[in-house]
C-alpha cells in the first residue's frame, strides 16, 4: 500500500505537490465565506476544475515573470548572459 512519501515521490514526478487543505468547516469565517463566495462564481464541478487546471498550467509562467521582476533579477541575468 503507498504511504504518504511514495505518494510525495510519485505526484513530484509529474511537476506536483501534496498540500495539505482544510475542510471548509474548518476554515475561520471570514475566510470561510470568501471561498464560498468564490465558489459561486463556477456552476459546475466541471468548471471549478477546467479553471483550476487552467491556473495550474499558467503557473509556471506567471512565476517566472515574478521572479524576473524581483530587485536585481534583471542585473544577474545580464551578468549571466555576459559571462
């Protein structure tokens, strides 16, 4: 039976990580009702989980620009690129 590091082992494989998430009961309410109200916003499983992938994919990219626009990331790639 896989236990929890061969279930880490297999999903780092593939690029993912196991994060651990609370029930929505166990959530505060303030946060709690944020998420529900964001929730509304999709009408089907389907939906919540084409625009989950969707982020998923955008990731990747959208923390290499993060990166890029960090203080003196744009110095140390010039002063990769000369060297």
């Amino acid at each position: 039976m896989p236990g929890l590091a061969s279930i880490e082992a297999a999903l780092g494989a593939l690029g993912w990580a196991l994060v651990p998430v609370p029930k929505l009961k166990m959530l505060p309410e303030e946060l709690r009702s944020k998420v529900e109200a964001l929730a509304a916003d999709f009408t089907s499983e389907d939906e919540a989980l084409g625009a989950a992938i969707a982020a998923a994919a955008a990731f990747p990219a959208q923390a290499a620009k993060d990166v890029a626009n960090l203080p003196g990331a744009r110095r140390r790639v010039a002063q990769a690129q000369a060297a």
